[in-house]
C-alpha cells in the first residue's frame, strides 16, 4: 500500500467503536421510523377513520415498539440524545419533543 500525502491509506478504529457506532446508525433509523409512523398513526386517529379497535391496536402497538426501542438503548448504553445525529445547518435529525 501506499501513502497519500503523508496519510496512512488505513483507517485505524476500534472495533467496539465502529461497532457502536453502527448500532447508534441502525437504532437512529429504528427511531426515525417509530417517529413517522406514530404521526402517521395519530393523523389517522385524528381524522377519525379507524374504527375503536383499530385505534387499540395501534395504541398498544406503538406502545410496544417504544418499549422495546428504550431497552435496545439502554443494553447498548445509548441515550436518547445519542440517537438525534445533527446535521449541521439543517439541526438536529429527530424532533427535540417529539408529539405525544
């Protein structure tokens, strides 16, 4: 291999921060989806064209995937804030308070 203007053409990591890394990227994505789907969820409501049991079953649903969502963070560690990557001049990826 050779070297580019005095860099080594390898990145040195850490496995266990790339692995942390990719898992904050995955549950990011999880969590954008959960988002948008609760939204979705609560306009449908909202609009009033779900039947009662239909509203349960998206109540519980969502509830679940939340549930499940905070301890995925909390077995790798991760805080909520670690998930809302920033992206710079655009702000923060997730809602800082999301709807409820």
């Amino acid at each position: 291999m050779t070297e580019f203007d005095g860099l080594s053409p390898r990145i040195d990591t850490d496995p266990e921060s790339v692995e942390r890394g990719l898992v904050t990227l995955v549950l990011t994505l999880v969590e954008l989806l959960r988002q948008l789907m609760e939204r979705q969820a609560l306009r449908r409501v909202d609009a009033g064209d779900l039947s009662d049991d239909q509203v349960e079953r998206i109540g519980t649903t969502l509830m679940l995937l939340e549930q499940r969502m905070d301890e995925l963070r909390e077995h790798f560690g991760l805080t909520p804030e670690d998930l809302n990557i920033d992206l710079g001049p655009l702000g923060p990826l997730l809602p800082e308070n999301p709807p409820r």
